[in-house]
C-alpha cells in the first residue's frame, strides 16, 4: 500500500481561498477504525461554512469534508467490516474529512452501501438524508396531519419531503418554482414560492380549520420562529439549521414544542444504541435509493482538484443539483 494520498488542506483565517492540494502520510486505523480508499465525495453547505467560520478543533492542515463513499481497505482491533466491503459515512468534524483519497473513520458508524448502488448516489445521502430522517423522528406520527417543509428544494428538503408522506402525513412545502412540479410528483398536496408575499395567507386558506402539527425549517432559526404562528396547538417547530434559544410565542398558549437537529453531534454524544440505530436507518435510506422509493437530489459533478471552485459555486448558490466528484482507484 502506498505511504502517502492526495488531501484538501484548511489553512486557518484564509477562508475558501486557504484550501491547498497537498500530500499527507497515510496513517493505519487503530482499534474501532477503518481506513478508506474514497471512491466518491459529496459536498454540503456545513462544509464552505466551516471552512470559512473555523471550528475549535481545526488548526491549519485539517482536512474538511463530512461526507463520502469508499472502500475499506484495512480495519483496526475489533472491527467486523472486511477490506473490500463498500462503505458510505458523514465524518466527525473534529476529524480528518473526506476531501481526500483516503479516510480514517469510526467503524461504527459507517454505513453498508448496497451492492447495485451507484458510488456517487450513495456519497450524496449521509448529510441530507440523516438529517432528514432526524427531523422526521422528532415528531410523533399523529395520524393524517398536515407539515410544512420550508426549503424543500435543498437535499435536505427534498429527501424530508419523501420521508413525511411515507410517515402519512399531509405535506405542504415551500421552494422555488423550478422545483414545485418534481415535489408535487414525490406526493407535497402543495408548494408555495416562498418569494411570494402572501404564501402564508395562501397555505391558511388551503388548511381551512386544520392548523399545521409541524414545521420543519431549513433556513435559520430566526426563519422558523417567524413561522411558529402557523402551528397549532401541540404543535412541532423543528429547526435544521440553528435552534431557537428562546421560546418563539408566549408561554401557556399553543403550548408548541421545540426541535433542534445536529446531526453531526452525534460523534460525540450518541450512545452505541444511538450510533447502531442512526447506522440502521442510513442503510434503509440508502436501500430506499436503490429501490426507489427514495429520489435524491440530481448530482452535480466536477473534478477532485477543482473541489475549491466547486464548493464556492455551491455557496452561491450555482449548479442544479448535489455536488459530488468521483475519485480513480488509488
């Protein structure tokens, strides 16, 4: 095995702009790890933000990246994987990422790819699609009620809006028009422009008497607390992006409940029954694409050494679906 791979560099304070191409030693996992050769590496908004705000844990050198698909090519004391078995997983940020030919991870909580899966499709699941199964089990299931997605033309939006009319829920959710017939099509009842001033007013009307059991808000945190009225009593407000860090609406009258998602906190709070039950769920998600019974975001492919430029035209907003690159056989 060579004794060194090609990785993205951070350097601290230079932003997006810092990133350097460079060279590491390759380390052996140690007891409970696996090391991986990459085969695919899929871009999330965590990482330019990251990348660009810094993390406690990073000094210049660390690698970015949270999510990939390789193969195992060797496993440390304890680990059941076997070299060769194909693997998908969302990295701890105060690791090594996946922007490189190689990664050292936790074996538990890697994900089994299904054999038939295409490896690009299954690098481009672990963020958005464990997200959304998060949010989703946040709220009970409640019978036939109505949610609203806010931002489900995102990866995340999108794999929610699936995962919440498989729950039975009525789906309501907001995006721009280039993605309201494919929502439609993956079973939404409606979808606003949310550029519209009064989508609010018009999703009111639709609801008639019934009021929202949750909201489930990919935006900001001051977002969703200006959307808290729209829940009824009991209601849900879950945040994917921030938490709220006061109480929305006043205490003692619609009595809502508040939900915050952080997916990557799992690394270092998650009991071994949380990481076995997360595993298990991203293998059904991952089967789910497979089958199709699950549609992810259309992939956005570029280059391993234009990672850089990639993940700036993601921040502006740019591309038509999920970036992700394919890695050759190393």
């Amino acid at each position: 095995m060579q004794t060194d791979y090609a990785a993205w560099a951070w350097t601290s304070g230079q932003g997006l702009d810092g990133l350097t191409l460079t060279r590491k030693p390759l380390g052996q996992p140690g007891p409970g790890q696996v090391l991986v050769a990459n085969r695919a590496i899929a871009l999330n908004p965590v990482d330019w933000k990251i990348i660009e705000w810094g993390h406690p844990a990073w000094s210049t050198g660390r690698v970015p990246g949270v999510d990939g698909m390789g193969v195992v090519v060797a496993a440390g004391a304890g680990v059941t994987l076997q070299p060769g078995s194909r693997v998908a997983y969302h990295q701890s940020l105060a690791s090594d990422g996946s922007f490189a030919e190689y990664s050292l991870l936790d074996a538990a909580t890697v994900l089994s790819v299904p054999a038939a899966l295409d490896d690009a499709a299954a690098a481009s699941l672990p963020c958005p699609g464990l997200t959304a199964w998060q949010a989703v089990e946040k709220v009970p299931a409640n019978g036939a009620a109505d949610v609203l997605v806010i931002g489900a033309g995102g990866a995340v939006g999108l794999l929610l809006v699936q995962l919440a009319v498989q729950r039975g829920w009525r789906v309501w959710a907001t995006a721009s028009g280039a993605h309201h017939e494919k929502l439609k099509a993956l079973g939404a009842v409606g979808v606003f422009d949310y550029r519209e001033p009064d989508w609010q007013t018009t999703l009111a009307a639709s609801l008639g008497e019934r009021r929202l059991h949750a909201v489930f808000d990919t935006v900001s945190g001051a977002h969703a607390a200006k959307m808290a009225d729209l829940l009824g009593y009991n209601g849900h407000l879950v945040c994917i992006q921030d938490r709220q860090e006061s109480a929305p609406l006043p205490a003692f009258t619609s009595a809502i409940s508040l939900h915050e998602v952080a997916l990557n906190s799992f690394h270092v709070h998650a009991s071994l029954h949380d990481r076995q039950t997360l595993r298990r769920n991203g293998e059904q998600l991952l089967q789910a694409m497979l089958d199709g019974s699950l549609i992810g975001p259309a992939l956005q492919m570029f280059n391993f050494d234009e990672l850089p430029q990639a993940l700036r035209a993601l921040k502006d907003g740019a591309g038509g679906g999920k970036w992700v690159t394919r890695l050759p056989v190393v």
